[in-house]
C-alpha cells in the first residue's frame, strides 16, 4: 500500500488524525507526518481517513491488479 498527501492541498483540519490516529499526526498547526508505505492492514483506516478529508487530499493504492 502507497500513501499520497497532496500537502499543496491540505489545509490542517487534522480530520484524517481522528479518523486513523495511528497513521496521521499533526505535529504543530500546519506540519503533518504519515507513513507513505504503512502495512496493508492498516487499509481501512486509511480508507476513512481520505474519506474525512474534506479537501481529498489523501490518496492510496493498494496495489491490487485489475
């Protein structure tokens, strides 16, 4: 799995830090740190993190082949 904050996007509403506290913190107003590679399990967090963003600036890939 592959982890994308557009920080050009991002605002700091810290949304993604309360929805999956384990992967994003916030560290001061404006800096935010995460995993680029977290463990696959950890899909679903991420998943409702970039769901709570309210500018989309979370993406993933979970590397699965159509």
């Amino acid at each position: 799995m592959r982890v994308v904050v557009d920080l050009n996007r991002c605002q700091g509403y810290a949304q993604c830090c309360y929805a999956a506290p384990e992967q994003f913190e916030m560290r001061g107003h404006e800096i935010l740190f995460y995993d680029p590679t977290p463990p696959s399990e950890k899909q679903a967090e991420i998943a409702r993190a970039a769901q709570a963003c309210p500018v989309r600036a979370i993406s993933f890939d979970t590397g699965a082949k159509a």
